[in-house]
C-alpha cells in the first residue's frame, strides 16, 4: 500500500470514528432533556385537559303485547287485509300500514 492510500484509509477512520462520537454526544443531549422533562413534544402532551366523559343515553323501549285467546270452537274469520292480500290478480292497491312504536 501507497502512503497515500495509507494516509486516505486513516482519514476516512478518523471521520468514521467522530461521526459515531458526535451521533451518541447528540443522543445522550436529547435523552437527558427528555428524562428531565424539557421535550416540547411531551409536554404538550401531559399539560392537556383529559377529555370529559361522554355522555350515554339510555333509551327504554316499552313494548306491550295483548295476546287474545280465542275458544277452540270460535270458527277464525278472515280480515279485511288477509282477503286484500289473499286476492288473486296481483297486488292490492292500498295495503294496510302497520306501525310499532
């Protein structure tokens, strides 16, 4: 080996070995500012106000049934909507609106 490329190899060790040494400088700076409490970023964080509960309503839904049992001799006559759609030739014109609530 050359004197020169000698001398190139040392000097690209030497900037290796200070680049390693200015990265873990610049790491222990920032770590100790943040295990003392100077980030920015966590601070921030910390001094915001928690978010107040929400609020969950509960709705209750009421729901009465009438059961109706007829005598087993009672014949069951059919009604007027089971007639409209029983009726053959297609559909009724006006079928009966049924609403729970």
């Amino acid at each position: 080996m050359s004197d020169r490329a000698l001398n190139q190899a040392r000097g690209r060790l030497i900037v290796a070995w200070a680049t390693v040494a200015i990265f873990l400088g610049v790491l222990a700076l920032l770590a100790t500012r943040v295990a003392g409490g100077q980030d920015p970023a966590l601070r921030a964080r910390a001094a915001a106000a928690p978010l107040p509960p929400r609020r969950v309503l509960v709705r209750r839904i009421l729901e009465k049934r009438v059961i109706v049992h007829l005598p087993p001799s009672a014949p069951a006559q059919p009604t007027q909507a089971s007639q409209q759609v029983s009726a053959p030739g297609g559909y009724p014109s006006s079928l009966p609106v049924t609403r729970t609530s």
